[in-house]
C-alpha cells in the first residue's frame, strides 16, 4: 500500500503498520486510496469518451462504470468527468489523474 506521510515519518492510523508510527494530528490524511480497477475505468473512458465504450473496453457494464467513477470523485472529492447528455469531457484534474 501507498501511505502518505508527513515531514516527522508517521502516517495516517489507516495507514499505519507495525513498522510504520501513526500521527494523531494526522488523522485529517486518513483517506481510503482509488483502487486499480476505478483508475481503470477513468482511462477506459479517457480513450473513448464515451460510457458504453468505456465499460466494453474495461469488460465491464456501464452502470458499474459510472458508479465506480462517481465513487472516485467524491473518494477525491474532485470532478474528474463531465457529463452531459450529449457529450462526456475529462475534467483537466481528470487528464492528471
């Protein structure tokens, strides 16, 4: 697993282990990182910019796609996509991503 840490070496309690020390003032860090298959998606769409292509090319359904994708944004807390009815756009946090 990928910890963040700060200056002083400690990690957040979630990301803490026995060789790793957890930082109380921390504790705001304690974030659950995307999971592979999330990032994934957000490629697969990248590529396509397109829902039902996406989720084809991740062999995968649309609504899990774009209930993962929306899972990821509010995990980040960051607009990755845009959606509209006529057109999907990747956010410039999203190409970043």
């Amino acid at each position: 697993m990928i910890g963040i840490s700060d200056r002083s070496g400690c990690f957040p309690p979630a990301q803490s282990s026995p060789t790793q020390k957890p930082c109380p003032e921390a504790a705001h860090l304690d974030i659950e990182m995307p999971n592979l298959r999330q990032l994934e998606y957000l490629v697969a769409l990248s590529e396509t910019l397109h829902f039902r292509r996406a989720a084809e090319r991740a062999n995968t359904t649309q609504p899990t796609l774009s209930e993962q994708l929306k899972a990821l944004e509010e995990r980040l807390g960051l607009q990755l996509v845009e959606r509209s009815r006529s057109r999907v756009a990747i956010t410039p946090v999203g190409r970043r991503s």
